[in-house]
C-alpha cells in the first residue's frame, strides 16, 4: 500500500467520482439496495478510520466494494441469531466474488433495473435520479415540484417492489434489449426534458436535470453503443446547445426565431452532428435519432429563413411513421408552415384540434396564434392566445404568451377609431 497525505480528499474525490460504481456492484452482491446502500457508507466510514494510518489501498474501489460486502454480511449475521427462524434473512453467496466482473457492467445492469417496466414511470425516474445519479431526496422533489416524503416513498415502494417481486439485477439478453432499452431511454429523456423544458413553475429550465440526463446518456453510450442511444444523446445534446439563447436576462423566453445564434455552442453542436451520423449510418436508428436529425438541420442554419424546411418536413413525415404522435404531428405543422406558408400550417393545427387530442395542450393553442398573427387576423390570434394562456403552467411561458397577448390588443386598441 502507498501512503498519500491528503488523505480525506481523497476519500472525498472517491466518493464523488466512484460511488456510483460501488453502490452498483454492492447491490449485484447483496441484492438489496438499502443494504447496499448502508454497506457503502460503511465501507466509506471504514476508509475514513483506516488508511490515514495504514495507506491508501492499490485499488480503493476494489477495497470498498470488499470491504462494503463483508460489513453487510457481517451485520446479516448478527441480525439472524436474534430472528426467528423463519424470519431470518438469507446471506449473500459469499463465493460470490466481485472481481470477476466489470463494474461498468454493474452500472448498466443498475441503470436497467431502475427502469424495469414493472415499475411506473414515475418511480422509475425517481430511482434512476436517487441510485444511479445521486441526486437527494429533497433535490428531486424539488426539481419536480413534489414533496420529498410522497418522493421517499415513491422510492421506498419501488425499491420493496424489484425485492418482492425478484425483478432480476441484470443487462436484459438481445432478444428483450430492443423493449427494454426503449424503457432507459424514455426515462433519461423525461430527466433531460424537466431539465431543459420545465414543466411548470417560475424557472424556464433545471439545469441539474438536464445535465444529469445527459450524464447518463454518456454512460450508457459508453456501456451500450446501440444507435438510438447515439440517437438520443446526440438529441440532448443538440438541444442543450441552445441554452443559454433561449431565455433574455430576467428569464423570459427567446424563440428559435429571435435567439442569437452566436450563443449557440459550436462545441457541443459539432458532438451532436457526429453522433446523428453515425446513427443514421447504421441503419438501425429509430425516432430518437430522427429527433436529432432535425435538430441538427436547425443547429446548421445561420437563421431562420436559411433553415432548410424542405428536409425537416420531410424527417418529421419519416418520424410520424415510426413514432405516430399528435405532438410531433404539431411541430410538423409549425415546419410546413415554414415551408409552404402560414395558411398551409394553420389547417393542419386546425385539423388537429379539431380532433380533441391536443386540445389541453398549450404549445398547441400557442402554435395556432402565432400563425393568425402573422396573417394578421388579430381578434382570432387573441382568442388563441387567450386560450393558450389559460392553459401554460410554466412562468416564462405565461410571462411570453402574456406579452404577445398585450402587443396584439394593443395595436387592435390603436385600429380603433
């Protein structure tokens, strides 16, 4: 063992970095993750107590997955001379030794299990964020506007419902990775959309969540190189490229069509665009690579009127064909609009509200407005944002949707005679 003076920073960069990766393979060892969980703690409060006087183990990760282990069982031992016996907990298989496999696998099998369709959506989220981000309880409460006791016993159920329900700790095989993958990566898309599209509240964004989702797409791309994993986080990415354009100095929002593009980070555009192409390349991409595809279209163009609507319709219609949604039916609405005129748009969301299935749906109203005011049929454009408004739940949007609404009456108060 080497001695290293800086010893707690260390084991404070350990944690920081490595925990994650403990935890997982803590919980493959002792299949349970409030076990595992209080195993890694005491494996850490080990390593605080230790290697100042005995060194810094050649492998720490190693050493505190060994030494989380032993503790657990340690403390399964003493737990079962005072249980009946048949309320006694069962050991882990102590032939069970973690060195033989990847810890990056551990991570993965983790990530698949905290998406387990057996769990609901929500559940699967707020586990994913707790065990495989390390985000707190009261963070992720706060990020989705929950209480963190109703986010502490979402997590507490899900975790008794993969133990009851012996959902199994592992990488599905290739014949269930298509269905299952599926379930990952809605889950980190949902992480990064609350992130990058807040949902409701006075904040355009949560920038935790966003970066986490795309930390997370990082990792699977690095344990599972599929294509619409290229496909999705080439999409974050894409989008997160935006950022600091899409909202002015006191918040509010900055649409496509006014951002300034010279905000826009090349860096990350350029990161995006490779991994679009490799994607598509492989000829196995899906309606997440499609997504990204037309974001790089947009990422590509020095303005608006440069934007290459042609393509984008034609990417939503492939992506209507795999994907079949009324909301991506509404943002091909807005493209054909672009391409073929705002009348061309305009019958489009018509017929899509007509059909009731986007009919609570701001963006929806807020679409149809837009259009009525470009071809300038006011009082029509002010009943649409009107209704739109009603509907928004997110501050900036409703400070967005406010101000065109006050523009429109007003020019109508100045026709006035």
């Amino acid at each position: 063992m080497s001695i290293s003076p800086p010893v707690t920073e260390l084991i404070e960069r350990l944690y920081r970095e490595e925990s994650r990766r403990v935890l997982a393979t803590l919980i493959r060892l002792l299949g349970d993750f409030d076990l595992a969980e209080e195993a890694l703690h005491e494996a850490f409060r080990s390593a605080v107590e230790q290697w100042p006087q005995s060194g810094v183990p050649d492998n720490p990760r190693a050493w505190l997955v060994s030494t989380g282990r032993f503790k657990a069982i340690d403390n399964l031992r003493r737990q079962r001379r005072f249980q009946p016996l048949d309320e006694q907990v069962e050991l882990p298989d102590e032939s069970d030794a973690e060195g033989g496999e990847l810890l990056e696998d551990d991570r993965l099998r983790l990530i698949f299990t905290c998406c387990h369709p057996a769990l609901a959506s929500d559940a699967q989220v707020a586990l994913t964020l707790r065990e495989v981000c390390d985000l707190t309880t009261e963070e992720i409460a706060r990020a989705f506007l929950s209480s963190p006791a109703t986010l502490a016993q979402r997590i507490v159920r899900a975790k008794a419902k993969i133990r009851d329900a012996r959902i199994p700790y592992e990488v599905p095989g290739r014949s269930e990775l298509p269905e299952r993958l599926e379930a990952v990566l809605r889950v980190v898309y949902l992480v990064f959309n609350e992130g990058y599209f807040a949902s409701s509240g006075d904040s355009l964004t949560r920038s935790q969540l966003s970066d986490e989702a795309i930390r997370l797409g990082r990792l699977l791309l690095e344990l599972l190189p599929e294509p619409e994993v290229q496909g999705l986080l080439a999409l974050m990415l894409l989008h997160e490229s935006r950022r600091a354009a899409r909202s002015g100095v006191d918040g509010e929002v900055i649409l496509l069509e006014a951002q300034d593009r010279s905000l826009w980070s090349r860096e990350l555009i350029a990161e995006g665009e490779a991994l679009v192409l490799q994607a598509l390349h492989s000829r196995r991409f899906g309606p997440y690579s499609l997504q990204a595809a037309i974001a790089a279209v947009h990422a590509e163009a020095a303005s608006l009127e440069e934007t290459d609507w042609v393509q984008i319709v034609g990417l939503y219609d492939e992506l209507l064909r795999l994907n079949p949604s009324p909301v991506i039916e509404l943002n091909r609405a807005v493209a054909l609009a672009m391409r073929d005129g705002e009348q061309a748009g305009l019958a489009e969301i018509d017929r899509l509200l007509a059909a009731g299935e986007l009919e609570g749906y701001h963006l929806a109203h807020a679409a149809r407005a837009d259009l009525l005011r470009r071809l300038g049929r006011r009082e029509q454009a002010v009943a649409a944002y009107r209704q739109a408004l009603a509907l928004a739940q997110q501050g900036p949007d409703r400070q967005f949707l406010q101000s065109r609404l006050d523009e429109l009456e007003a020019h109508q108060a100045g026709d006035r005679p």
